[in-house]
C-alpha cells in the first residue's frame, strides 16, 4: 500500500483482490475495492463525512460497510460490504486480510447509413477507442444508469420512455428545460444517440460503435447537417470525449460481477442488463 489514508483513498492488494483504506473520523478503516452496487472500484472513490462516495453512481458507504445512501436516493438498509479489520501496528495501520460479449457475432449490424443525418452542410468527426478488456455492454448501459450523469459529470437529468424490444434498447434523457436526448441500443452492440436540438434547420447525431465479436474496440462518430454544423460537432465532440475518457476510466477498474444490490433509481439499468443477457 502506498499513499496516505488522511489523504483520501488508498488502494491495496489482498488475495481476494484490492481493499481501499481511507481515514473516518482520525481512525483508519478498509473495505473490500468492488462498490456493492455495481462493482465500481472504490479506489477512485471520495470522502465525504467519513463514507466512501462510489465514483459512478454516488453510493455512500460507511466505514462499517453499510449503506448511508444512494446516489439520488435514501440508505438501502439490506446493501453492504464486509469491513476489512485494520489494527494498529509499529509502523502503522495494518491490514489483516484472510483469506460476455453482447454481441451475436451472426446478426446482421445495423445500417449505419440511416442513422446519421443527411443533406447540405454536413459536419462529421469521428473518434477510435481501445477499450481493452472493457465489456461494450457496460459502456452503453451508462445511457441507462439514472445516477451516472450526476455522480461523473455533474448534470441531472430524468429518465424516460424505456423501450426493449428483441432488437433494441431505448431510453430518453429530459433536462430540467424539458430537452430530449434519445439513446437506442442495437442488438449489434451500436448506440445511436439522437440529440435534440431547438432549432428546425440543424440535424445531430451520434453514433457508438463497437466491435462484434472479441477483441472490443469502438468508435464515436459525430455528425450534424444544417447551418452551424461544424461549430456544433466540434464543442460536442470535445466536451463528449472529455465525458468519455473519465467514464473508461471508472470502467477499467469496475467489477461488476461483484455488484450485488439495486436501488430505486435502477429500474432502466435493471431491465437493460437484463435484456443484454437474454441475447443469443
């Protein structure tokens, strides 16, 4: 273990895998690094009065393991972790530690063509990812997780309109002034996102697209038709790509095969990773 636990979270390793230490209260505590609710790691996680803040969905974690809150929502009383005993050593706080693809590689990709807009003024950016041992579905079902918006990037919105079909998956995103952002998840792993725009002359789109098949890599394609369609495409790019890089980042940390609760605000992630796994 390097850092200091005064400082913020620090990581260490243990065989059944990393533990985060951190300071509550001038007594240093540990859990186990996988978030309780979605398997985030805990090591990029804050502090705040004592808890741990999970860095994706702003779960709230005291220094006992039990839960002080959601990331929009009350305490869930049956979610917890198991603290990590710490004793006080000579030299220190000591550790005492025992102890798929969504993809169906046959269907047929979606027709990028139609996805995109069209006609005169047409701005188009794209940008290629690596996202390494990163599973796709986990990238994509942030469009469905209520409390990801705010916890990593500090904007609210409201979920709306879930549709699942065997095809598809789609969930609208309401800003506080009544704007629509629209996500669609394809069977083949692609994410269009049709942005909303309050004017009639001017088209946005974007477009993820992953690999089918191993070896996950991805690409975000920005496209606008209309007048002003470079200067949109470029401010949303950036911003996008800044949004991106601190999502991939939370994400190569991630178990979230060690998740193990929901909350009330999880009804869209729910059903989404539900219906990820009902694919062939």
């Amino acid at each position: 273990m390097t850092g200091d636990p005064a400082d913020g979270p620090v990581t260490a390793s243990g065989p059944d895998g990393d533990i985060v230490v951190w300071e509550a209260d001038g007594t240093v505590v540990a859990l186990p690094a996988a978030c309780p609710h979605r398997g985030a790691h805990l090591g990029d996680a804050t502090v705040q009065d004592g808890c741990l803040v999970c860095p994706l969905h702003g779960w709230r974690w005291r220094p006992d393991g039990t839960n002080a809150g959601t990331g929009d929502g009350p305490a869930q009383p049956e979610a917890s972790a198991t603290a990590v005993p710490v004793h006080q050593g000579v030299d220190g706080p000591l550790l005492w530690v025992s102890g798929s693809s969504p993809s169906d590689p046959s269907h047929p990709p979606v027709d990028l063509a139609g996805l995109l807009p069209t006609g005169p003024g047409v701005a188009d950016r794209s940008w290629a990812l690596d996202l390494g041992e990163i599973d796709p579905a986990m990238v994509i079902g942030n469009a469905f997780a209520g409390a990801h918006l705010p916890t990593v990037h500090g904007r609210n919105r409201r979920l709306d309109g879930l549709e699942l079909t065997a095809d598809l998956a789609r969930v609208d995103h309401l800003d506080a002034a009544g704007g629509r952002t629209r996500f669609t998840a394809y069977r083949s792993s692609q994410l269009a996102v049709e942005v909303a725009t309050d004017r009639d002359d001017l088209a946005f789109g974007v477009l993820f697209t992953v690999d089918v098949g191993p070896g996950s890599g991805a690409t975000i394609r920005y496209r606008a038709a209309g007048p002003g369609a470079e200067a949109l495409v470029r401010r949303f790019a950036r911003r996008h790509r800044d949004e991106v890089e601190a999502d991939l980042a939370v994400f190569r940390r991630q178990r979230p095969e060690r998740g193990r609760f929901w909350g009330p605000e999880d009804g869209a992630l729910q059903a989404y990773e539900g219906w990820v796994a009902s694919l062939p």
